[in-house]
C-alpha cells in the first residue's frame, strides 16, 4: 500500500505565551492539531477558555507532562517559551526519548542558535515571523523548497521536487485537479527549463516551479502526489 502524505499535522507548542498562544491557534486555523503546554495556571485556563484544543497545564520540560500531551503521536514539538534553556531541553526530550520527527526552538538570544543546531534542535529560529509556516514545510514538505515569499509572506513561489519513480509520470497537468490558488510556472527537466501547458506531461525527476497561496500549499502537494 502506498504511503500517502498527512494532510493533518498533530504538533506540540510549549509555552502559551503571545507567540505560542498565536501559533497554536494559526495551525489549528489550518486544519492541524495542536496541543499546547503552559505551565502557568491562570494562563493555562485563560487559552482553555478561549480556544478549543486541548490545553495542558505544567512544565514541558518533565517527562510525564510531554506524555500527557500525547507527543508519541506528535509529528513535530515547537517551545517558544522565553527561556531559551527550557526550549532547548524541551527539544531534546521529545528527539531523543521519543523520537519526534521535527523540533523546533525559538531562540531569545541570536548568540545561542548555532549552539541550539550543535544540540539536536531542527530549526532554532530567532524570530517569530511566519513560525507556522516554517513548521509546515519542515515537517510536511520535505519535498519542497522555497524560492520566495509573496504577498508578504501569505503566498510563496516554490520548488516541488518529482522523485526518480515518480507514481504519476505522464499525466498532463490538465489531468491534475490543482487547488485554484496555485499555478505550474514552469518545468526543469535535464537542465532545460519548459514553460508549461495543459497538455504537458509531468515525468519522474522532474522540477516543478509553483506560485501557490500558503493555504494551500499541502493540497498543492498531495495533488501532485509527493511523498513526505
């Protein structure tokens, strides 16, 4: 049976701060799961009551807490909280006792990020701009790369990379039923570029270069059939 990409995406944010707080509601907004853990009480219940998704009350940074919060079925744990050694060793727990796939740190002090990468941090990030978004490509896109945000950040021309055994190779981009927000700027096959038409034919190995809004940018992809 063939492996087909998630559409729905169960990640962990620790620390429900304005940031956190933001985050969790935004990949909720995009069809994902979230699960947030904050350790302060009154915080905890003020989002409780405000959001729904689950809400875990306590430190992120004990075993027990991230078990509570579900995290062997997490796809990707995200601290922002702001302490950066809480976020660092949050990231740590969930790579190397429960193997999550992708973490991600938000880093208070800039000095700090290359050490972050040294200790098994994916994606130590200085900045809150478009966090989500990052997350998204990292843990669900592995496939695609971004060549450049439009639109302030709400759209992006990227590279979608068509595997060597490419399930589809010879359909016609006519045959594919593509979101509307999203148009095949062009096709890189043997170091040519083709500017394509409805009748072109999509082959293994090959790159396809897209402008697609970023909400849809997984249905863009699962259309295309690549794999995770």
């Amino acid at each position: 049976m063939e492996k087909k990409m998630p559409s729905k995406m169960v990640v962990i944010v620790i620390g429900g701060g304005k940031v956190g707080y933001y985050l969790a509601k935004t990949l909720t907004e995009h069809g994902h799961e979230a699960r947030l853990i904050e350790n302060d009480k009154i915080r905890s219940t003020h989002i409780a009551n405000d959001l729904d998704f689950p809400i875990i009350c306590g430190d992120g940074t004990r075993i027990d807490i991230l078990e509570s919060a579900g995290i062997r079925e997490a796809d990707a744990v995200v601290s922002v909280t702001g302490q950066d050694e809480i976020n660092l060793v949050s990231c740590q727990l969930a790579k190397e006792v429960f193997g999550v796939r992708r973490t991600v740190a938000r880093v208070s002090n800039p000095k700090n990020v290359s050490v972050m990468h040294r200790l098994g941090v994916d994606i130590p990030i200085s900045t809150t701009d478009n966090i989500a978004r990052l997350i998204e490509r990292e843990v669900d896109l592995s496939g695609v790369k971004e060549l450049l945000s439009i639109n302030r950040g709400e759209s992006s021309l990227s590279e979608f990379q068509l595997p060597d055994q490419y399930k589809y190779s010879g359909v016609r981009i006519s045959e594919l039923k593509l979101p509307n927000e999203s148009i095949i700027v062009s096709i890189v096959r043997d170091g040519a570029m083709i500017i394509p038409r409805g009748n072109t034919q999509l082959l293994s190995g090959d790159r396809i270069i897209a402008i697609c809004q970023n909400t849809v940018l997984h249905a863009f992809s699962k259309v295309l059939g690549i794999e995770p």
